[in-house]
C-alpha cells in the first residue's frame, strides 16, 4: 500500500512534468527531486523514463474516462455534455496558455520521437472523440457523428495552439461562442 | 562564400532535424554528422545549439516572407491567396501526417522549454496572422479581419493536430470543404 502510493506519486510528478517541460526534457533525476526519494527506493518502482511514460499515460487514460463518466452525470443533454467539452480551453485556461494542450503537445512529441508509445498517446485523443461521436449520435447525427467529433476535437486544438502562442483570451472566447453557435445549429428542435 | 554555403548547408539540416525530432532531442553531433562537418569546421559556424535555433529560427522567418510574398504574385484576389493558404495543411499533408505543423510545434516546444527563443518562434505565427488579416482587410472585412485571421490560423493549427494524430485524409478534405464554405460566406458578392 506505501508502495503503490509512493508509486502513484511518482506518477503524478512525471505527468506534471512531462506536461510542463516536455517529455524529452524532463530528466528522470527531475522526477526523483520532485518526488524526493532515493535513487534506490525510485528504481524499486522504475528503472526507464519510458516505463515512467508508459504510466503516466495510462494514468491519463483512467482519469480522462473518470471525467467524461463525471460529465455524463452532471449533464443528462448531449449538447449540455459537449458545451463541457468546448469549454475546457476557458476551463484549463491558464495551463493551456502556459504549456499547451496535455493531448495534443505529448501526441506531437511522441510523433517526432518516432516512440513506440506513439498510438498509447493517441488513444487519449480517441477516448474524447468516441465519447463526443456518442454525445453527436445521441443528438440523432448517426452517419455525421464522428465528422462532427473530430470537428470539435481539430477547434479544440486549433485554439489550444494559438493560445498557446499568443495569449489572447478575447481570441479564446471568440472561438468559444463560434463553435456553441455552430452547435446550436446542430441541435433538433425540440416537439 | 564558400563559409557562408556551409552556415546555410547547417542550418537547413538542423531546420530539418528540429522539424523532424524536435529541437531538444535533435543533437548538435546529429546536426554535425548530417552535413558531413568535422568538428572544427562546425564550431567556426556555431558553437551552441541555441545558435543554431536563433539561425533556423530567422532562415523559417525569411523563407516565410518570401513564400507570402510568391502567393500574392500567383493570386491577385484577396481570396485566391487566403485559399493557398487554407490548402497548405493537404499540400504539405504527408510532412504534417508525420511530424505535425513546423510553426506550431516548435512554438509549443519553446513553451515548454521556457526557451528565449520563444517569442521569435511566435513571430512565424505573427507572419501570417498579419498576411491573413491583410487579405481579409483587402475583403472589406477592417474590424473583423484580425480575428478572421485568426480564425484560420486556428483551423490550419487544428487540422495539423490531428492530422498528426490520426493520418486521416478524409478529415482533412473535409475540414478543408468546411473552411472554404466558411470563406465563400465572407467574400462580397461582385457588383
């Protein structure tokens, strides 16, 4: 039980820094200090950074399902869900301003790298765009549902990038209210 | 003459391997071996990689200029131009499948980084805002033409992002179709 806590803590400092200052450049003796152990008691639970990777990425995995199951039970409307969805680069403002998108900057990382934990880091962007496709079909777009998903998740990243690169929070709820209006023209009429 | 062909042989490799692998895992002996440069002949040229990234950095600035600069000798309407540029995520679509967007992804890398370097690689951002903006402006579009501008700066980021994610050329064809259809509502009807 120490050990699996010491575990989970390892892996909770490596995603901050891996997201932070980027794979590559987050040393696995930056993980140690973070964390304050021992070099033997950190090579009890890891001996590669990409084993460390590896874990951080399922670990982002299960929390991204525990909050879509979260935002499935705070909104019972498929469009109130995506809203959620739409609204996370206000949400994660400040981070994303700072570091990017947590999805789409690893993903890219991963690419160059050429690393074997390429598609892992893919599936966090699969896990959003099956769950908004639901939330579309649910809205009674069937053939449409998952075009409309990656249209989401593409705006999501498009605004991530720029935000990222110039800071402009007028420019984010700009793009906000665009894509909520073309939501609302995506929703049936209630009868 | 012949020092000044070998600077710009450097920088066009390590322009290429920083696209390629990113800059932090593209090595100064990488760059040195991919020229075929011994050591000495190579430290007469830079002396840190960060040399090196301010050169590539102001080489990509440049080349961009002239690139905007050929666009608008090829295409005289305003709309004509802002489609070459809409087009460039299919036109460099294998590049972008492979390693993601240049500009965006060595400006979230120098986020990451904390890199000095960052407002400059911010400024190949700044190029074509500035370009789009002027052809919205040509449009009729004044007090809108920065956001529209950004609007497809976004688009171009979004795509890229997950082009890079999921090497699907439906979804790029039809985000293209989707940005073009946006662009037909904004160019005034001919008198």
């Amino acid at each position: 039980m120490a050990g699996s806590a010491t575990r989970a803590q390892i892996v909770a400092a490596a995603d901050r820094l891996f997201y932070e200052q980027g794979f590559e450049h987050a040393s696995f003796t930056a993980i140690a200090e973070a964390v304050g152990l021992s070099r033997g008691n950190f090579y009890y639970h890891f001996r590669r950074k990409d084993e460390i990777l590896s874990a951080v990425i399922e670990s982002r995995l299960e929390n991204t399902r525990a909050m879509l199951r979260q935002w499935e039970d705070e909104a019972a409307e498929p469009d109130a869900r995506i809203r959620r969805f739409i609204r996370i680069v206000v949400t994660n403002g400040p981070d994303i301003r700072d570091f990017g998108c947590p999805v789409g900057t690893l993903t890219a990382e991963m690419a160059k790298l050429r690393h074997p934990a390429r598609p892992r880091a893919a599936a966090l962007f699969t896990l959003f765009r099956d769950w908004l496709r639901d939330q579309f079909a649910a809205l009674g777009h069937h053939r449409e549902a998952d075009a409309m998903a990656l249209h989401v998740l593409a705006f999501s990243q498009g605004v991530a990038a720029l935000s990222n690169a110039f800071g402009d929070e007028d420019f984010v709820r700009r793009e906000v209210e665009r894509l909520e209006g073309w939501l609302d023209t995506r929703i049936p009429a209630a009868d």
